[in-house]
C-alpha cells in the first residue's frame, strides 16, 4: 500500500469515526433537539456521490470511508426522526 | 472538466453544505447540548488528512470541499465550547 493511501485511509478512518461519539451520544440521550437534520439529509446524499465518485476514480479509501460513513448517517436520521 | 470530477464536485458540494444548517440552527439556538464534541474534533482530524490526500492525488473536489468544511467544523467546536 503506498503512502497516498495510507493517508487517505486515516483520513477516512477519522472522518468515518466521527460519526461514531455523535450516534452513541443520541444512543444513549435518546434527544435530538439540537442536532440539525438538514445536516443529515445533505450528508447522506454528498455521501452517496462521494461513493460513486470513488468507485470511479478506483479510491479504495474514499469507497470504503464513505461506505460506513452513510451507514451511520442513515443511523442518525432514523433517531432523528424517531427521538425528537 | 470531466465527468468524475463532476461527481466529486456533486459530492463535495452536499458533504461541504450540509455543516451550514447545523452551524446555522447551532448559532441561532445557542445550543449544543445534543451535539457531540467528539464528532467534530474527530473530523477536524480526519478532514485534514483528506486535505493532504486530496493534495498528494491532485484532487481538485477532495481539496475544496474539505478545506470550507474544515472551516465550518471548526466552527462548530468553537460553538460547542461558547455555548454548553
């Protein structure tokens, strides 16, 4: 693995991992009323082309990164909706 | 420009847009209650390293899209700790 890719996979490795602090916070607090879900919509869309746009460019770290990434989002808008 | 870029683009512009509704609810409500600190420190983290990414590939949509979000989660962490 060259060192481009190594950078690109901690960067998603981050990225992605934000996520994870946000949905356990809801997780637990079952309250969203701060969280925008605008913000949420938008990601989830940005995501998908994101997805697509690495699986043109042949980016193992952008596919894989934001792959998990919309798994989470897709979490936070679910609580979203169901915690308001 | 080619369509790949164009997907990136796409992308770039509803990941990067998506931290304007949270940063504008945020700084209308001064409230940060349910958002999570560690979300965003993480993507301070990771965005930077995307930057770079975006950088050592020559990515035109991967350097612009996480350099205004970079701005706007920092933002958020700088809210987050005005307003608890």
């Amino acid at each position: 693995m060259d060192s481009i890719t190594i950078l690109g996979l901690i960067g998603g490795t981050f990225t992605t991992a934000s996520f994870f602090p946000q949905v356990f916070k809801t997780w637990k607090t079952r309250s969203t009323k701060d969280v925008s879900s605008g913000m949420f919509v938008l990601l989830s869309v940005g995501i998908t082309f994101w997805i697509a746009y690495g699986v043109k460019i042949g980016s193992v770290p952008v596919i894989a990164a934001n792959s998990v990434s919309l798994v989470l989002t897709l979490a936070m808008l679910g609580m979203k909706f169901l915690y308001k």
